[in-house]
C-alpha cells in the first residue's frame, strides 16, 4: 500500500473514531442528566499544535497541503464566536518567504529538485504571530 494510501486510511480511521466518540459521548450527556448544564467559553482559549493537522503531496515539482485547523477561519467568518481565530499561513521555503495561503489547501509550484524545508506558520490578519509552526522536510524528484 502506498504511503499516501496509508495516510488517507488512517485519516479516514481517525475522523470516524472521533465521530463515533462524540455521537456516544453526546448521547450519554442528554440521556444521563436531564439538566442542562452551563458551558463557560473563553474567548482567549488559544490554538494549539494539536488543534493544527498538515496533509501534504509531492507529485512531480509541486507540493500539494491541506491543512485541518480547529476554530479557525481563513475567510474572518468565525470571529464572532468566543475562541474562534482567524489569519492566514505564511510559507517559507528553505526559511525564505514564499507565499501567503489564504486557504486551507494551497499548492506550491515549481520547486525545484532535492530535499526541502517547507515552515508553516500561522499568522493574525494584521500579521502578528499565533505562535505556531510546522515544519516539513520535503524530497522533489
């Protein structure tokens, strides 16, 4: 099995998990206790690593990422909603700058043959830093 078909599988594997996780927990909740239950929200609950997954593909000299970002917002529309964020993706590539993605799948082109350092960092719409970045070693053939 290729790697890439390893990786969809247990992405696919992981989402259902989570789901089925949910779907009991949920129904344990409402069947459990019929009172409801006050829920405090902290508008400044920070994003994490773990809240950030990278998906990517190299096919020929492009670099395919989808990235998979909890309570964030690449088009501003969360931000209403306390512990939402929104912003973007600076990417650098070898640590020079390459490119703003303001979507969570983006593709880099033209890269050139070899092994490369691809940073991940996100980033507020004003431009100020989350504090967060993934870093990936990529090989173009």
């Amino acid at each position: 099995m290729k790697i890439r078909n390893r990786r969809i599988y247990a992405g696919g594997l992981l989402v259902i998990i989570v789901l089925t996780l949910f779907t009991i927990t949920k129904f344990h909740e409402e069947t459990s206790d019929p009172k409801p239950k006050a829920v405090e929200v902290s508008a400044s609950y920070p994003i994490m690593d773990k809240d950030w997954a990278v998906n990517y593909h190299v096919k020929k000299q492009r670099i395919y990422f989808e990235n998979i970002i909890s309570r964030f917002s690449f088009q501003g529309g969360l931000t209403k909603t306390p512990g939402n964020k929104d912003g973007y993706i600076a990417v650098f590539v070898n640590n020079k700058w390459k490119m703003n993605a303001n979507q969570s799948m983006f593709i880099l082109k033209n890269m050139n043959p070899g092994k490369h350092q691809i940073t991940l960092q996100l980033k507020k719409k004003d431009g100020s830093d989350y504090g967060l970045k993934k870093n990936i070693v990529v090989q173009v053939r």
